[in-house]
C-alpha cells in the first residue's frame, strides 16, 4: 500500500483526513467465502476531538461502477478496520474511506485504492441448501442457491479461468452413521454452457430415483464440483475439483401414508331386524419421522371425506365417489358419525379421505368425483356392510400375541358361506391392502402368513352369506403378534462405567427379560410386578412407548474398566415374552458398548521414517476426543526396555476438528491428526527442545528421532473436560473422588513405536588400542525388536567441533548386521587423526549415504551424548579432579604424539651424535594417556641395529613429569646424554680418520640404527597396555662414520660377494646392480678377477638374525687387476679402484659415507701351495676429499682380516645366498658380535591389535 504524511487538524476547527493503510483479502477455509479487510488512519481523532461527532463510510465499488458502502460511527470502534464479505472473487474492487463531521456537515476523503479479492479456488458449498419435509407422497425436493464459481489455473502461465460447478447428491436414512461413497446424483445447471451458470439463481432438485420410504427422515448431503472438460483434466490446468468445505447437508423426507378406517358400529335393533345404524372413522396420519420432535405438519392440511357404495347384488358395483364432510384437523375426524336407515341405506360402502393443502374451498355436500387439489388420500381397507338382517355370527374369536401365528374360530352355520379377511399394520402404518384368508375348515382357522418379525396388529373381518336375507359381518377386535424386541444403543453417548439399551414396547409383550453377556438374564417388566430393575419408561414426540435399560458397574463387572475390554462390543439381549403360553417368545438384540480403549486397535509405526512416529486407531463413536498417553523409553543394557522417565505424557485430539493440545490445551504444531474413513492417524514429528525449561513431552519429542522406544496409550473420552492423571486414573465429567475411573491393563493396549533410530548410549574406548577406537552402543528399539533390518553407519568428528556430521565424518559402513552392537574404527591416517579425540555417533539406515550437506543428526541426540559422563570418570580418582572427565561417546587412540631422530647437528651437518626426540602425551584433549606404574616410568626408549643383534635395547625412559634417564651396557661405547624430551648418542672413540664403533651405534653391514618409544598405562581390565612409534622400523636415522668405518664397509662388501660367488664363474645380482668373479687358467694357475658394476649388496644374514640386510653403499668398479687363485682358493686381489657411493634411499647424502677405494690383497706371486697364502694388504682410500693410507699387513691375518675379512688361500664352496658360515672371517670377530639380551620383536605386544 501507498502512504503518505499525515494531513494537520486543529482541534476544533479542521478535519483531519482519512489514510487507507492496508488491504487484505482472504478466503473462509471452511465456506470459501471471499473477504476484503481495509485499515485506516485520522489523525486527531480522539475523545479530546471530535470523536463522538464522525461516523465514516467505506465504500467499495466494482468493475460495472456498482458502489456499496457501509456506515460506521467512529465512537463504537476499537479500531478503524472493516471486514467486508460480499465481495466477488478475483474482481478487482476500488476502495474509499470518507470521514464525515455530523455536527458540521463537512468531510474529508482519502485516495481511492485498488484490491483484487483473491481467487476462488475452492467450490463453495450450494447456497441455503433446503430439503422439502413431508410435502411430497412420491419425492424429496432439494433447493438451494448456485455459489460462486471456481478458479481454475493454468499452469504454462498462471492465468485463471473461471469454471461453472456442479454437485454431487449424497443419501443415506438419517439413522446410518455414515455417508455412503458412492454418489447417488448429480446436479449439473448447465454443462454446456459457462454463461448459464448464474450464481445465486435458485436451482430445484427432485429426489425420485430411489423412491424415498413414506415418512422416512434422509439426510442430504451436496458436494460442489469444478465443472471440467477432458481437455482441462490433462494437465495444462491446476485446480481444487472439491474439498471437505465445499458441501452442505440437509435433512428431509416423503409424506406419510394416512390410515383411514371405519371405527365402531353400532346398529339398532327393533324386532328381528336393524332399522338404524351409526358408524364412526378412525384417522392416522403422522407427517414426520420419529427424529423429528417439533413437527407439526398436519396443521398445514385439511382432510376432505368422501364416501362410495354398491347393493348386495351379485352384479352391483361401487358407484362414483361423493363428497360427504371436510375435516380441519385429524382430531374432528374422530367425532365425525354417518348414519344409517335400514333396509332403505343397505349395502356395502368405503370411505376414502383426502389430504388438501390447508386454504382450499371444500365442494358442496354430494359433489361427485375425487378432488383435484388432493396431494395424497387414504382409503379404508375393509368394506363396510349396512344391512337390517339382525342374524348374527355367534362367538367370533381371535386367539393372538403369538410370534408365528392367529387362531381364528366361529361356530359355524350350516349353508351358510364365510369369507375372512384382515386388513394389518405395522408400527401404526397400514400397506394399503385387504387379505384374504382361505378357510379350509369353517370355524377354526390357524393364519400363519404375513406375520414380521416387528409385530402386526391384524383387524380381522368373517363375513357369511346366509342361505336368505342380506350379508352380514362381524369385525373382531384388534389382535397383535407377539413382536421381537428391537433394542438400540446410542452409539453418540456412550457412558464410562454403564450401558444403557433402549427398546420400543412390543405388541402383545407382557414381560421382558435383559440379558449381558456372561450373566444370566434379568426380568425387568413382570405381569405382576410392573416395571423393577433399573428401567426408566418414556415416550417419544408420537406416542411410542420406550424401555430402557441401564446396566450398572456390578453388572459389568470387569468389563467397564479393563482398559483391553472396555469399549469393546457385546451383544445385549432382549427377551420378549407373552400371556399366550410361557415358552412364546421373542428375542432380540443389540450390540453396545461402553466409552473405553478396549477396540481402538492400535497401531504404531516401528522403523518406518527417520523423524517421526506415525498411530493409527479405530474412531470411537461418541468420543469428543482422544487422549494420547505418551511415556518415553530408554534403551540400557543392550537391548533391556526401561522407562526414561516416571511422568506420563498426556496429549488431546478434538474428535471434530482433529487439533493436539498438550493437556493443558495448548495446541502443538508437532503432532498433527487426520481421518479417513474409521482410521484416526497420529503423526507425532521431531521438535527441538526449547532450551531453557524444557517440559517432559517437549524433551521427548526432541527425542523422537534418536530411535527410543515411544509408548502410546490411546484412550477416548466422552467429553473435552475429562482428563486422565498421572496415576493413570481417568477424570470424567461429574464424577465424584469415588467414582473415578482407574483404568486396568493400560499397559495391555500401548504400544511402542519407534523411528529409524541412532546408536543409544553410545561409547568409544579411549586409549586401550594404538590402532583402533571400538564404539558400542546399544541398538534402537527397531532393531532390537527385531523389527527392523536397518544397519548401523558410524560417524565421527573431531571432539569441540561446533559444526554438525557430515558425509564425510562418515568412518564405519560397511557393518551388515542389522543386530552389531560393536565396531572397530581403524580409520585413522594423518597424526591429527591418530592423536585426536573425536566425538562417535550411530545412526541407523538402509543403504550408505549420499553425499548429503544436511547434517544427519539432531541436536538433542549430539547435547546428550556430550553430557553423559563415561563411566570411567566415575571412580574417586577422578572425581577429586574437579571437573575433568570425558563423555562417554569421545575415542581415542592410545598413540604417541612423535618421535623423531637425526645424525645432523643443528646446522644440518653430519654428525657422529644421533639425536632422538619425542612430544609427551597432552593430558588436555586426551584424559587416558602414558602413566608411570611403581618403578617403572611411563615412557622408554629403545635402539636396535641389526649389525648387533636383531632385537632391542633400552637407551632411555622418562616418567610422566618428564624427568629423562639414559640407560646403557658395558659394550656400548656410546655416550647417551638426557635432554628434555631427548637423548643423544654419541659413540666414543670415533674421529674423522679413525676409529671403529663396536658398540650400539656400530656400523658395518647396515648403516641404519632404529629407535622406538614405548608408553605404558593400565587399561579398564587394570592390565598394562603399551603403545609405540618406531616399533615397526620406520623410525631410524645413521650417523657420520670415520674414514676407517668407511673402508672398512666396503672391503666387507667385497669379501662376502666374493665369498658368497665360491670358486667359479658367477655374476651375483644385487639389490641395484651386479657384481661377477670369473677365473682363467694359464698352465700354472688362475687368473682371478672381480668386477663391481653398480652394485649395491645383500647381506643374506646378519648378527643374531637371518634375516636379509641390503648395504646402502654402492660399489662402482674403475679399474680391475688381476689376482690369482688355484683349486677354488683365491690367494690374491690384484690392485683395484672401486668408488662407492650411498643409496637413494636414504634421502640425504652424507659425505663421510661416499668416496672410493684402491687396494691388493694377498701374494702376487701366488702358485699352488699354502705357502703362498701371505695375509698382506695395502693401499689407499679417499673420504670427504681426504685420502687415507690402509694399513700396511704383511702376512698378519688377525690384522689382515680386522679390515678385509676374507678367506684368504681357503677353498670357496658356492655357498649361493646361504646365511651364515662360522668358517668365513667376516661370520667371526668383531665381524659378527651378537649382543645378548636384546629384546625381539615379538615381546612387544600392541593391546588388542
């Protein structure tokens, strides 16, 4: 809308002027209808102004310029709004606010603003919907006014279209409960044609289909329809056809048949003959259904009697009806008498009365010829005879109140004729018809046909034709058959604690007997007694006399409060019995019940959707509404079902309008309510908890998706003020502290449902296993009932983590049994991973997820798991920590932060120090971590080098205050020096040129020296568990090593490739490269040579262990002399150079490990004999751009094979790739020292991995 600056009054004198601020249209939910609502301000307009002199006026005008308005005076407002209802749907109205001074006479009006209503999308229900009321013998006439049209959308461009309606006619007798779904009619103004359909025309409807039941109440109901074609219904058009709002019902029914006989006669008698006679009219005529009261139709009417008669001739014939008398009510009928001259007025004669509309002019006395004016006419069933024959039929009798039969006896005179008749009513209602008995045996008659099982009442009729003289007859008194009870239960009031049937009184029934299932009968009408028991008698508006029967609690026993058998449906008996003969009865019955849970059958949904839990029950007849008694579940123990909370959760469905309140009225948006057919449905959906003060039901409903078990009770009331308490006992309307209802077996009709559901209780181990978090939980209700075959899907996040799950925090889905309670997690990767806590959740699914940016968990379920203190921290210990403890969803590894080594020194050059650091265990995101345990610190670490022994030895330890010891052996020749999360070795003796470590960090085969951390805790058993870094050799480094270390390792290298080729022709490929010998003979002996090309060694054994060692140095051959050798005994290496260089693979070269060789070795002038075997050597060896002399060894093997430990002037056998030969120089010595005590592999257990 469009405002402005308000205009300026001053006080007494200007008026100020009116400001349209706001129009809204909307449309009625239930009737369609169109309003327009308009706001408007004034400024100055108060009690202190001119208040009580203005009056406004809002006009409205439409499209054709057709101007309404309406007039209000300002004083009587609250506020200055208008709600304007006769308005046109999607019409485009101009509106107009004019402010009018009274007194004055002057006025102010404000800008003229456009609205367009809203469209109508809905149908309206027919307009004034009418059904005529006993108007009709033949139909039931309907009535009403078209409503508007209906909008019609077109989706290609949302346009609308404006469509006629038509309607759907519904029937049903006014005592069936429910509206067929079948239509029984339908009403169409004009199909064809859009502009005939002229809202507010009246249209008329004629019921004559079906033929209405005469005097039968109907109820009406009509359906407005969008009038569509073929092509609408394709989909180019978007439309509501009808809605629940889009109908009107009505009630109304077909006039009664009248029921006219002739009542006493009475002839008089003078000698042997009748001289005269009067006759009287019996006239029934109950224009309106039993569940009508104030009806009254008669009065509308006047009654026209018409009389016809024939002689006793065997060819007379009824002659033409004449007019006789006109009656104004029924009453008058009874004092009306026709008289009678005998024998002048003999014959036989029929009377007929017809029913006029009330204002029409009688005919004058002797008019022949029915009325034309008359609507509908009975006629009496029995003729009449006049006659002055006095001779009578002696002892005519009618033995009656029988079910199945009449006895009918006269006695009989001889040659006379006899012909019997009956003319019979039901319930008052005559069918229009005489009958005839047939008389096999004059004077005793048994009529056994005909007879309903409601009681007729049969006037039987014996005429005899005498040998002489006129006709003559005896009508006999009334007589009824014994009828069978029809008792009815008012299904729409329904009692608690007792049941009450009601029958109408039966023909010719002297007593009854009522009986409820399981207990015997009880008379409640005797002979003689009258009415006993707890019966009360009454009529209905037409005279129908009623029992009813009301059986107490006593009388129910258990039934009534037995929440399974309450409410549930039992077959009442009613007995009927007559004075005819004790064993004549009749029974009949009726199924009742009282108001109670017992049949509401209730469903819940189990694992069906992921936020929600879906009831259904059976409606209760005659309930106002429902009670919902909720109790929240817990899973514990696994599978174990324990109430979360000792408070029920009571909650109301309106039975009419199907709104949840909370049971103090309060309406919820999270449960809703529907109706199809006889089904209620409860959708009871996922809310999140206010977070201050949160009541019970609101925490359950935030609960509802984590898969616990849910509870519901339903139980219907008879009135919206009954409630139910804590205890379970029911409320009602007017009971006293005595009578109220405490309900038994409540528990035998609730029902638990559940959603797909969460992992419950969930718990993550923290620091029990160095590669494995293991996660339980307990199972959603679904899957521990076995239920549900959805499968558990684990996600983590990192603990203090704000945001919500993700796809991708998504660690354990490939479990698939739907029954696991346990996971191993061993997803961890990076050092974050491995050392951080992270928070675990469970959720339950069919398949693995898509990738989904919606987190998949509610808040409630994450707030819960992080308040719920894992069981751990529960002991002394840890309560004295104020306020240190964990939840018991968060895992961990127990996993070591780092380790690391280096044989660099803090300027990144090589260094004969290995140094090895660590980071200590951060007790702050990780409670559970290393512990000292007596003497034994929480931390040690451990060196391993394979040139010693294939196991490890402790170099050092450090307890949890960080206090760091060294610890060492008599070989080690090392210095281990404490730092604060350090050590450094350093081995003794070593200088660049010289020196030869025997000790931990010896260097010979492999270069490579391993370090590890161990830390120790006890775990929840109180075992001691241990984790590690650099148990697996991942973690190690190499140092600097001296010039003789360095020749040293490269003449092993040649002398067990030598060794290992044997006396023949061989080339050995190494790891890299290859290495070949090759012998020649020349006479005397054999030329030996050996060539090294890129060849990097495998040791094919090592100290204290077989396995196999690669050597990091590689050997290049430059230059090759010439040795000698005889019967597979090398007695010399000729002079070679050799270079040697360190392998890639270890990352960074240091220079003290590159360099090159040149060196002989034995006696040149070797033959054949032993005493050319001479252990010389010599030769040089550069390092680090320095050069070095090797010793000089003339003929001393101990110093000859401290350097080139090779078999000199012994015969080589091919020892292939074998291990070890104790024979061989560099398997003995300071070449192969197996240190004891070192500690393998296999005495370091990993817990649980």
């Amino acid at each position: 809308y469009t405002e402005t600056k308000q205009s300026l009054a001053v006080r007494g004198s200007s008026l100020a002027r009116p400001y349209i601020t706001s129009i809204e249209s909307t449309s009625n939910e239930k009737t369609g209808e169109i309003c327009v609502k308009i706001d408007w301000y004034m400024a100055n307009c108060n009690a202190g102004t001119y208040l009580s002199s203005i009056e406004y006026e809002v006009k409205y005008t439409n499209p054709q310029n057709e101007t309404s308005s309406q007039v209000l005076r300002a004083s009587e407002l609250s506020a200055t709004t208008l709600s304007i209802t006769d308005l046109n749907p999607s019409t485009s109205y101009k509106f107009q606010v004019v402010a009018r001074n009274i007194d004055f006479g002057s006025e102010e009006e404000s800008a003229v603003l456009d609205k367009e209503t809203l469209h109508r999308l809905r149908p309206a229900a027919p307009v004034e919907l009418k059904a005529t009321e006993g108007s009709d013998p033949s139909k039931v006439t309907l009535s009403f006014k078209l409503p508007q049209k209906a909008d019609v959308c077109k989706t290609a461009d949302n346009s609308y279209i404006t469509y006629p309606l038509y309607f759907k006619v519904y029937r049903k007798e006014h005592s069936a409960a429910d509206w067929p779904s079948a239509v029984y009619a339908t009403i169409s103004p004009d199909p064809e044609n859009n502009n005939a359909y002229n809202p507010g025309e009246e249209i008329t409807w004629d019921d004559n289909i079906d033929k209405p039941y005469r005097g039968v109440l109907y109820d009406y109901k009509v359906q407005s329809c969008v009038q569509l074609d073929d092509l609408v219904k394709n989909g180019e058009y978007s439309y509501i056809e009808t809605s629940e709002n889009s109908a009107g019902t009505t009630t109304g029914w077909a006039m009664k048949q009248a029921v006219l006989s002739v009542g006493t006669y009475t002839p008089v008698k003078e000698g042997d003959s009748y001289v005269s006679a009067e006759a009287g009219f019996n006239f029934v005529w109950n224009n309106f259904p039993s569940e009508i009261t104030s009806a009254n139709t008669a009065s509308n009417y006047t009654f026209w009697l018409y009389e016809q008669k024939k002689g006793f001739g065997d060819t007379d014939v009824y002659g033409t009806q004449t007019f006789k008398e006109a009656f104004s009510s029924i009453a008058s009928v009874s004092t009306c008498r026709r008289s009678f001259k005998m024998p002048d007025d003999n014959g036989y004669y029929k009377y007929t009365m017809y029913i006029v509309p009330k204002g029409s002019t009688a005919p004058a006395e002797g008019s022949t010829g029915a009325p034309s004016e008359a609507l509908d006419s009975a006629t009496t069933l029995n003729e009449l005879i006049v006659t002055d024959n006095a001779q009578g039929i002696e002892n005519f009798k009618v033995k009656s109140k029988y079910t199945d039969h009449f006895d009918i006896s006269w006695d009989v005179n001889s040659g006379w004729t006899y012909t019997l008749t009956y003319i019979q009513t039901v319930d008052g209602i005559s069918d229009g018809q005489t009958y005839v008995v047939d008389i096999s045996t004059p004077g005793n008659v048994r009529d056994t046909g005909n007879i309903s099982s409601e009681g007729v009442c049969r006037t039987y009729t014996l005429s005899a034709k005498p040998a002489s003289g006129a006709p003559i007859s005896s009508t006999a008194e009334p007589a009824y058959s014994l009828g069978t009870p029809a008792p009815i239960f008012d299904e729409a009031n329904p009692s608690y604690d007792s049941i009450s049937i009601k029958w109408k009184k039966v023909d010719a029934a002297s007593s009854y007997k009522v009986q409820f299932p399981g207990n015997d009968a009880v008379n409640v009408v005797l002979p003689a007694e009258g009415i006993v028991g707890n019966v009360t008698v009454s009529e209905d508006s037409i005279g129908h006399e009623y029992y009813t029967y009301t059986f107490s609690k006593d009388e129910l026993g258990s039934y009534y409060k037995d929440a399974t058998t309450s409410g549930d449906d039992k077959i009442v008996k009613v007995t009927a019995a007559s004075e005819a003969e004790s064993s004549n009865q009749a029974e009949g019955s009726v199924t009742a019940r009282t108001i109670g849970p017992g049949n509401t059958d209730l469903k819940t949904s189990v694992s069906e959707y992921e936020k929600k839990i879906v009831s259904t029950w059976n409606a209760v007849p005659g309930a106002a509404g429902y009670i919902v008694k909720r109790m929240r579940y817990t899973m514990r123990d696994k599978t174990a079902v324990k109430p979360d909370k000792p408070a029920f959760e009571f909650f109301y469905v309106d039975a009419s309008t199907l709104e949840v309140s909370v049971n103090d009225g309060e309406k919820i948006s999270c449960m809703t309510a529907e109706q199809s057919g006889n089904k209620i449905t409860l959708t009871d959906e996922y809310a999140a908890a206010p977070v201050d003060n949160a009541a019970v039901w609101q925490v359950t409903q935030s609960r509802i998706p984590w898969g616990i078990p849910v509870e519901y009770a339903v139980i219907p009331v008879a009135d919206s003020s009954d409630k139910m308490d804590k205890e379970g006992i029911l409320n009602y309307a007017g009971a006293s502290s005595s009578e109220k209802l405490a309900y038994t077996n409540l528990d035998l009709i609730a029902e638990k449902g559940c959603t797909f559901g969460y992992g419950l209780n969930v718990r993550a181990s923290k620091s029990e296993y160095s590669g494995k978090v293991i996660v339980t939980w307990d199972m959603p209700y679904g899957n521990a009932a076995d239920v549900s075959n959805l499968r558990p899907f684990i996600y983590r996040r990192k603990k203090g983590r704000t945001t919500g799950y993700k796809d991708a925090d998504l660690v354990g889905s490939n479990i698939t049994d739907p029954k696991a309670q346990e996971a191993n997690v061993d997803s961890f990767r990076t050092i974050d991973e491995l050392t951080g806590p992270y928070e675990y959740v469970v959720k339950y699914i069919s398949t693995a997820p898509d990738v989904d940016k919606n987190d998949p968990f509610v808040s409630s379920y994450i707030d819960t798991l992080k308040e719920t203190r894992d069981a751990i921290f529960d002991t002394d210990e840890w309560k004295a920590k104020s306020g240190e403890w964990e939840p018991a969803n968060v895992g961990y590894l127990f996993y070591l932060p780092e380790l690391s080594v280096t044989g660099l020194d803090s300027l990144g050059n090589e260094s004969f120090t290995e140094s090895v650091y660590w980071k200590t265990w951060d007790y702050e995101p990780r409670l559970l971590g290393p512990a000292d345990d007596v003497d034994t610190p929480a931390y040690t670490i451990w060196t391993k080098n394979l040139n010693n022994a294939s196991g490890w030895f402790q170099v050092g330890s450090m307890d949890t205050n960080g206090f760091v010891k060294s610890v060492s052996r008599s070989w080690d020749e090392t210095s281990i020096i404490p730092g604060t999360n350090s050590l450094a070795l350093t081995p003794t003796g070593l200088t660049d040129s010289t020196g030869s470590s025997n000790g931990l960090l010896k260097v010979q085969r492999d270069q490579k020296h391993y370090y590890m951390i161990r830390a120790q805790r006890k775990n929840e058993a109180g075992e001691t568990i241990y984790t590690y870094l650099g148990l697996d050799g991942s973690i190690w480094t190499y140092r600097k090593i001296s010039a003789e270390e360095f020749a040293k390792s490269a003449l092993l290298v040649i002398a067990d490739a030598v060794h290992i080729a044997g006396g023949s022709d061989k080339t050995i490929n190494g790891s890299k490269g290859n290495f070949s010998v090759s012998y020649s003979y020349n006479v005397i002996y054999y030329k030996f040579i050996y060539q090294c090309d890129s060849y990097r060694h495998k040791y094919t054994a090592m100290p204290g262990s077989s396995a196999e060692v690669v050597s990091p140095l590689i050997l290049n051959s430059t230059s090759t002399g010439t040795g000698r050798a005889y019967d597979s005994k090398n007695f010399y290496f000729g002079e070679s150079n050799i270079n040697v260089d360190l392998a890639d693979d270890f990352g960074r070269i240091y220079k003290s490990h590159c360099g090159s060789i040149n060196f002989s070795a034995g006696y040149p002038d070797a033959r054949s004999t032993n005493q050319d075997k001479k252990f010389n050597l010599s030769g040089t060896y550069s390092v680090n751009e320095n050069t070095y002399n090797l010793p000089t060894i003339n003929n001393n093997q101990s110093l000859f094979e401290s350097w080139f430990p090779f078999h000199l002037g012994e015969k080589l056998s091919d020892r292939g790739r074998s291990s070890y030969d104790a024979s061989y120089p560099c398997c003995k010595g300071s070449w192969w020292l197996v240190r004891e005590d070192s500690k393998p592999d296999s005495e370091f257990t990993e817990q649980g991995d």
